[in-house]
C-alpha cells in the first residue's frame, strides 16, 4: 500500500515537472520569454491599431522582445498600446525608438514593430512613451496601384487611337511617316541645313583668323588698336598744324591790320575835310549845303562808316576762330611781355 502511493506520488512529480517545462517551452516559443525575468512597460498612441490583439508580439529589429499588455481607448483618435518587454533588451532601446504596427507575414497575425531612430539618445525606461513611424497601408498601396492601372488602361487606349489615325493616312505625323515626297523634302533640307552650318563654321574660322590678325596687331585696324606711338604722332601733326597756320596767317593778318588802321585814318581825315567845307561859302561849301548833295555825302559816309565796322567786326571774328586762335593768344603774350618790360 505504501508503496503504491510513493508511486503515485512519484508518477504526480513526474506529470507536473513535465507539465512545467511544457509549458516553459510553449512561453519560450511564443516569445514571452517564460516566466523568469523582469519586464519594462512602455506605451505608444496610435490612431488606428488594424486588428491588433493583446498578446500579439512586440518585435525590435526583428526579434521578439515581448508582447501586447493591454490595448485602450483613450479617444475618438487614439489608441493606446501598453507593452511588456523583457528587462534585458532595455540596454539596447533608445527613447528616440519608432514604433509601427505590422503583418507577420502577409496572412499572419498583426504584430507592433519598433525600429532604431536616427542619432544618439538615452536608454528608455519603465513607463516611457515612444513615437510612432507613419507607414503606408496595404490597402492604400492597392488604390494607388489601382488608379495608376486605370489611367495606364486610358493611356494605352489614346496611343491605340493614335497608331490607328497614323496608320489610315490622317494628320501631319502620318503624312510625314506615309509620304515620301515630304521624307525627301526633308532629307534635302536637311543637306541644305549641314551645307549652311560647313559655311558658317568656314565663316567663323575666317573671323576668327581676322580677330586673331588684329590682335596681333595687323592691318590698319590692329594698327589702331595696338600702336602706343599714334597719339603722339597725332599730337605731332597737330602741332605742326599749328605752327603751319600762323607762319602762312601772320603776314595776311598784318596786312589786314594795317589796312584797317589806314582805312580807319583816312575816313577820318574825310569826316575832318568835310566839315572843314561845311563851313566855307566856296564851291565846297556850296556842295555840302545843298540838300540833295549834303543828303548823298552822309550816305556815302554811312555806307564808309557801316564798311569799317563790318570790317572790325570781321577782324574780330577772325581772333576768335580756332584756327587763328592760338596765333593771336600767342601775339597778345608777346605784346603783354614787351610791354612788362
């Protein structure tokens, strides 16, 4: 009888420590990390949790490092993720870790997915909230496929109606693909274009050669530009110019000088004879005190008077000209130097 119950006792031991490491195994399996260890919660809100269940596993990278505590509503746009990870795989979670909600597979359970951020940041701890990576939804990849294969379907349809309308002789495309007058016409405008473009390409080198030769200094215009010697011998020129004109102007504009000086004197002596009869009672005077004759004298007197003036307005004019200017500043300092001394 004894013994028969430390048999059952035994057989008792055996089925639980089995039962244990059973299940042990299935927690191991599952990716809970069994009974033994610590745990670190931390949370994260989404907007939509699509169909995660608690329980499901939290991945890092892709290992399994815990799983879905709880799952609340916190609003009409918010859902909050409560998950239970293992203590020994906080040293390798930073605070600025991403947390997104993924597929195990394509048929698989719904899973929450955390990845590394971008730069350095401290551990996470106990309670800490982690931001949430924004990813593109399967479904959403599927509308967008969807309107892009519609809109290739209505591409596809205007080519078709395009080839076709070229293939039946309409429009300018078809015309150039159908005709070979134009395909003519254009090969030949084509030469003539290539035959323009050798003249053009001759032309520029022949522009260049020119370009070249004046920079050298050839011909007239490199000349131009390039001798340093031109502005004084135009300088030289100018002054010889100069000396040219007052050796050649200087004897001319003596002998008008003095032929004014006499002109001047001797419509003097005229005015003082006149007057000299004007008051004698002979023929002269006779003359002079007739109306008629007295009226003709003054006119021709006037005219004598009017000459001279012209004439020193003339000489005036002429001192004042740019060809002539030069000689007479140059007598008036000479005049001005003989009278200084």
């Amino acid at each position: 009888m004894k013994r028969s119950k430390s048999n059952n006792i035994k057989l008792g031991a055996l089925v639980l420590i089995t039962s244990l490491i059973f299940a042990f195994g299935i927690f191991k399996i599952s990716g809970t990390g069994g009974w033994t260890g610590n745990k670190i919660t931390i949370y994260a809100d989404f907007s939509d949790v699509k169909g995660l269940l608690i329980g499901n596993n939290v991945r890092y990278s892709g290992i399994t490092i815990g799983d879905v505590d709880n799952i609340q509503i916190i609003s009409d746009t918010t859902v909050r993720v409560v998950m239970s990870l293992e203590e020994n795989s906080k040293k390798y979670l930073k605070s600025n870790i991403r947390a997104d909600i993924a597929t195990n597979g394509l048929v698989g359970n719904m899973l929450v997915n955390l990845s590394p951020g971008k730069g350095n940041a401290p551990v996470i701890k106990d309670g800490d909230f982690v931001m949430i990576k924004q990813t593109v939804e399967l479904s959403e990849m599927l509308g967008t496929l969807s309107s892009a294969n519609d809109k290739i379907d209505e591409i596809s349809t205007t080519l078709l109606e395009i080839t076709r309308k070229i293939n039946v002789g309409n429009g300018t495309i078809s015309q150039l693909i159908n005709d070979s007058q134009i395909a003519s016409n254009l090969k030949s405008t084509t030469k003539n274009l290539h035959l323009t473009t050798e003249q053009l390409k001759a032309s520029s080198e022949s522009v260049n050669l020119l370009l070249s030769g004046i920079s050298d200094g050839e011909g007239n215009i490199g000349y131009l530009l390039k001798d340093n010697s031109l502005k004084q011998q135009m300088e030289s020129i100018s002054q010889n110019i100069d000396s040219l004109l007052v050796d050649r102007t200087e004897p001319i504009l003596k002998n008008l000088e003095s032929s004014s000086l006499a002109i001047y004197n001797t419509t003097k002596d005229l005015e003082a004879k006149i007057a000299e009869i004007e008051k004698s009672d002979g023929l002269l005077g006779t003359l002079m005190t007739d109306t008629t004759i007295s009226n003709d004298l003054k006119a021709t007197m006037d005219n004598l008077n009017e000459g001279t003036k012209k004439f020193d307005e003339s000489m005036e004019a002429l001192q004042n000209h740019w060809l002539l200017r030069g000689f007479f500043k140059k007598k008036k300092k000479e005049t001005e130097k003989v009278e200084k001394y």
